[in-house]
C-alpha cells in the first residue's frame, strides 16, 4: 500500500490520557504514532486551555514514573495529605460536619499530587520529544479504522495511512475509534454541568482537598502552588446547568461574592485567578473495552463525574494493564488474547466504578432537606468505623493495601 507508516502502536487522541500512553509504550521500546485533530494548549493564558487539575493516586505515579513522565511533573505538583468531606446542607450554608480521610492513615504517602491540566500536557509533550520510538503529529486527527486479524491500517485526516499492530482509542467521549468499531455506550445524563477556574484566598490549604456539599452537586477545592505569594486552589462547582449558566455569565465581583458563599466561607474570600470554563457532566460506558486489534482507554471507554479524583486516574489504570500485557507477550500486542485479557482485567472494575461513582453524585445533587440530612448521617456513620473508613480509602485509591 504506497504512501503507509507502520507502527507497533497508533494511539487516536492527544489528551492527557493518549500522550501518557505514547510515552508509556515509547520508553518500552514500542514504535508509537499518536495523533489528535486537536494540537494541544500548553499554557494556561492560551485560548481553550484545560483549566481543570487532576490529582495523581498514588497507583498512576508509580505508572508515570515508569513511563519516564513524573520527574517533569513532580516539582509543579501540589501533595494532598488529607480529603476533607464537609456537609453545608442545612437551612443555610453553615458547615454542620466535616470528616478528615488521612493518606496517614494507609500510608506512607500522600493520598495524590495536584497538577493544572495544561501544564500535564506541556511536561508529557516535552517527555514524547526525549523519545526517538514517538512520532507525535498535532493537528491531525483519525478519519477512518480498517481492521484484519493481524493488522489495522487507519486512514489519518490528512490522507496520511498508518499500519499498526494494535489501535489504542484515547479520542474521548465521542471517540472516532470507537464508533469506527461498532462498540455501544450507555450514557447517563444528570442535567449537571461543572465549572472549573482557579482562586487564591487567605487560609492556607494545607495540603487538604476539600469538597463541600449542599445541593446541585460538590463544590470542590483542591490544592495548588501559591500564586503571587498567596494560597491557591483549583475549583470545580458542580451544578444544575441552567445554573452553571447564570454563574457563568456574573461579573466577577458577583461570582467571587457567591464562590465565597457556596464555600462556606472555609478559606476566606475567594477570588478569581483565571476564566471560568464550563464541562458537561455525564457517565458512560462501553459495552466492550476491545474489538480487533483495538482497545478502548480512558473516556472513550468511560466517564465518570469528577468526584473522588477517579478519572483520569481508570484513565491510567487502562494504560497500565494494556502495557502490562503488551511487555508480557510482545510478540502478541494487539492479538485476540491479548485484547480479551485487558477487557477481563478492566471492564469489571470499571463498572463497579462507575456505578459507585454515579451513586455518590446523586447522593450530593439533592435538594429536599431530609435526603440531606440522611446523606449527613450516612457519611458519619462511614467514617466513624475506622476498618470501613480505611477500605473506602484503599478503594479510592485503587489498591487493597496500605503503601
């Protein structure tokens, strides 16, 4: 076929997810070709920068330092010590309860480390520039997956064609791969919508993430570097998108007046850092994780609210075990076995994810006062058995041991 690359590995999408594959599978020796339509923003002033942040658990470090990823990153990272659950949900917005889950409690290490999503993207292009196995091409995206048993051969936006053993979908929600392949979804739509945007306030942060509900969904802050000598955090409110709308539009002495009052004025007066940016709020998931010489990761295979720091973090969890069994069998990368292995090892706990996480938002989206108070009263009986609060750490953090 005249004019056709091959590659080990093609990985659709130059999202966090799909750059952090492309390194993974280039530092293992794989040839990797990783496309996006999308050329990536690397600086947070930038016109459609990701201003949203995500903590790394403790499991997806160990993946990024594997991956040669987590010295660039570790010197911009904020540590988080300590999940603070605060219950605002009485007839104002006075806090009534407050839980601490202290990494201390199962580990050495903190539970996470905070990072802002633009700068992610900037340390791991900068880390796919190291590789001589990455042939990254920004601007270009997958226009079409032709798939045999030994082989796909996908068709680029710029007529360009690529051979790989194995098709990594990292393309998102409405992934091209995944529709490409006939894999289904199941999409839960909750009329939720979250805005995401950075504050400095007075009260240092300590190292706490702190998540605060009353009704629509959390309010979330968690830690980043002082900014201007002043402490930091990176927002993400959660609300019913109409709204989500009319914050959206306040002028900022407005907003900055209800962020304090929605934050149950913990940290001080908040003020506005950087724009507001609007995301919808959904869960999905595929029917299958797999198809011929394709496998599904990250949102192209799920979605989850941003509660608990679990998404990205499944994110990685797919990359991992995909690199696992790749390194396992290089001979193999991209069989039928293979691909039956990931989904086994994955779709499972992905569910189980999922619905766990579906349930919690939910539970902070209502509004009726008695469901608030059985939504306190259920946290504190949580927390108050320590066995029962030391497993739900454990499972938030994707390991079964402390450490």
């Amino acid at each position: 076929m005249p004019n056709t690359t091959d590659t080990d590995i093609l990985v659709s999408g130059g999202g966090v997810a799909g750059l952090t594959a492309a390194a993974a599978f280039g530092a293992a020796g794989f040839s990797v070709t990783c496309v996006d339509p999308a050329p990536p923003v690397t600086e947070m002033s930038d016109e459609g920068s990701d201003l949203r942040t995500t903590a790394f658990l403790q499991p997806s470090r160990d993946f990024l330092i594997r991956a040669g990823i987590w010295d660039r990153l570790h010197p911009h990272a904020s540590a988080l010590q300590i999940m603070r659950v605060v219950d605002a949900g009485g007839a104002d917005s006075v806090p009534r309860s407050s839980h601490d889950f202290d990494a201390a409690d199962i580990s050495d290490l903190p539970f996470g480390w905070n990072l802002p999503n633009w700068l992610l993207s900037r340390e791991i292009l900068a880390r796919l520039g190291e590789l001589a196995t990455v042939d990254f091409r920004p601007g270009i995206g997958t226009a079409s997956v032709l798939t045999r048993e030994r082989e796909a051969l996908v068709t680029l936006s710029d007529g360009a064609r690529v051979r790989a053993r194995l098709v990594v979908a990292a393309d998102g929600r409405a992934s091209p791969v995944r529709e490409a392949v006939g894999i289904p979804v199941k999409t839960t739509r909750y009329g939720q919508k979250a805005l995401a945007f950075a504050v400095g306030h007075d009260a240092p942060h300590d190292n706490v993430s702190t998540e605060i509900h009353r009704s629509g969904g959390p309010f979330t802050l968690v830690p980043l570097p002082d900014h201007d000598g002043r402490p930091s955090s990176a927002v993400v409110w959660m609300e019913r998108g109409p709204e989500v709308a009319r914050l959206a539009a306040l002028p900022v002495p407005a907003f900055e007046a209800e962020m304090t009052e929605r934050s149950a004025g913990l940290f001080g007066p908040l003020t506005l850092l950087t724009r507001r940016t609007v995301w919808p709020i959904i869960s999905q998931i595929a029917a299958r994780m797999e198809a011929e010489r394709v496998a599904l990761v990250a949102e192209a295979a799920h979605v989850v609210p941003p509660i608990g720091a679990q998404g990205l973090n499944m994110s990685l969890g797919d990359v991992r075990v995909l690199l696992d069994l790749a390194e396992a069998d290089p001979d193999g990368l991209g069989s039928r076995a293979m691909l039956a292995a990931y989904h086994g090892a994955r779709h499972g706990e992905v569910r189980a994810r999922v619905a766990g996480i579906d349930a919690l938002n939910r539970a902070s989206m209502v509004s009726m006062q008695g469901l608030r108070d059985m939504r306190m009263r259920a946290l504190q009986a949580f927390y108050s058995v320590k066995p029962v609060r030391t497993t739900l750490m454990r499972a938030g953090l994707g390991t079964g041991r402390a450490g």
